[in-house]
C-alpha cells in the first residue's frame, strides 16, 4: 500500500488525474476498514497535489484542510505537518491569507528533519508580506542539501521567482524561473514546467516551448468548458449544464490550460479576452465543429 500511495504522488505531480484517483481509491478503501490515518492523510495529499498540479486551488484546499484544519496541527494526524507547503500555498491563492498566516505559526516547532524545515521555511514565506518573503525564500533555497528533494526546490524556486515578478524586478526572477523550469522538465511534471514559463513568459521571456503550447486548436466542447469556467462556475455546476461528470470537466481543464499557455482558473478569462480580440476563438470553434451540429 505505500506503493501505490508513492505512485499515486508522482502521478498527481505529473498531471494524471485519473491515476491519481485510482490510486487514492484503491489506498482509502485498504485503510478505512483498518483505521489506517496514515494512509488516509497520504491519499489526501496526493489529490491536494493533483488539485495544485491543474491550478484548482479550491479543490486543494479542500483536500488540505481534511488532513488537518487550518492553523492547528493534528497530533493523530502525523503526516500533517508535510502538507503545510500544500495548504498555505492553496490558501494564499483563494485569499485566505489570515489562514495562511495561522498555519505557518502552528508548524513552527515542526520541522525535525531537513527537507520538512524546507517546506516549512518556503511556506513561510509564501505566508509572509513581500518585503519579509525574500529573505525567507532565500533561507530556504540556502538550506544544505536542498538538491536532494527536486521537485520541492523547484516548486520554491517558481515562487520565489513569481515573487521577484511582481515585484518589478524580472532580472532577479528569471534565473529562478528558469532554473525551476529546467527542474521540472528533467522530473517529468509538464504542468509545473508550463506553470514555470508562463512567468518567465510575464517577466520577459519567451520560450519555444511556451510558443508551441499557447494558441493551439481548442475544441467547441472545450471553448465551452473554459467559457463557464471563467464565469466563475464550479467543476460540479459545470458538469451539469454540459452532462459531464466533474472529474470530466476537470480532465478537459487540464488540457485546456497549456493550449492556452496559461496554469490557473484565475488566468480563463484573460486568455479568452486575448482570443477574441485576436479573432481566434471564432476559428478554433469552427474547426472543431462537426458540420450540422
């Protein structure tokens, strides 16, 4: 079972929402007969990290705050305290930055080893005001041996980055940006590499990767998917007017966001703005019509 409870980790932080599931599925139903909470809290990670993964901040929030609630740490709930990055990350991208705050103070006596003080220092700062996060996230990325956990370094070095670019200062972004790209390209996380260049797009780079990806060919079912999607409905409430299952919806959101060079929600409604003003939706609908229907 902590096999599959690994596979179904390295599936959620590739992307694969249907793996993800089948393994968290097959996790749960193993450790609920058995009492099993370690179990449990690794399957919720593992959909938090799926949800963090498409950019359903939501949803990872959600899945987070199962494991333990905000600003307290389960004593029973031992794996809580790895999912710290996780929760503070989704709360700071749904506005709940007091939650944020609260959680980060509750995890201050937890890390004992190295690569949990990484976490723990990286949410941190992500919790932190702008001024206070640089110096936060260059501790972080200071720590001995961070190397060692590559996936973690490059998710702190994207923030950081995100950081430095809104922040006005694109020159101290694009090396992290660039150097949390390349991390993530070597592990395999294509949705976190995409999540990578878009910013190093927004500081002033333009990959050939980032090019291939935004502008391709939307289908009509997914133009309509993304147009409800920035209006703000949910997953579920989306599912209902177009007789899919949310799980549906959320597999054709994935796919949309790098077709339209974007990793979030949050970012729909600019990117179908720039479609129509570029004259692009027409055509994508067109293409991908069937005649008649």
């Amino acid at each position: 079972m902590d096999l599959r409870c690994s596979l179904g980790w390295i599936a959620a932080a590739r992307g694969d929402d249907e793996r993800t599931r089948a393994y968290s599925t097959a996790v749960e139903q193993w450790a609920r007969p058995r009492d099993s909470g370690l179990h449990l809290a690794l399957s919720e990670r593992n959909l938090a990290l799926a949800a963090l993964t498409r950019g359903d901040f939501e949803t990872a929030y959600a899945e987070c705050v199962r494991v333990s609630p905000p600003g307290r740490l389960e004593p029973h709930r031992s794996y809580a305290p790895w999912m710290v990055l996780d929760l503070v990350e989704s709360a700071r991208q749904t506005g709940r930055t007091e939650e944020a705050r609260a959680h980060v103070a509750a995890a201050g006596r937890a890390a004992v080893t190295p690569r949990l003080r990484l976490l723990i220092l990286a949410a941190r700062a992500m919790a932190a005001e702008e001024e206070d996060a640089v110096a936060l996230f260059e501790a972080a990325l200071a720590l001995p041996g961070v190397e060692r956990w590559p996936f973690d370094h490059a998710r702190v070095r994207v923030a950081f980055g995100a950081l430095h670019r809104r922040r006005l200062r694109p020159g101290d972004a694009r090396p992290e940006l660039r150097r949390a790209a390349d991390l993530f390209g070597r592990l395999g996380t294509a949705a976190w590499q995409h999540r990578a260049e878009q910013e190093l797009r927004a500081a002033g780079v333009t990959t050939e990767r980032t090019l291939a990806g935004a502008g391709a060919p939307l289908t009509a079912q997914q133009l309509e998917v993304a147009r409800l999607a920035a209006s703000g409905l949910s997953n579920k409430e989306i599912g209902a007017r177009l007789y899919l299952s949310p799980r549906t919806v959320g597999t054709r959101l994935y796919r949309i966001f790098p077709k339209l060079g974007i990793t979030s929600r949050s970012a729909l409604r600019d990117a179908l703005d720039s479609l129509r003003r570029t004259g692009k939706e027409g055509t994508m609908t067109s293409a991908h019509t069937r005649p008649g229907r």
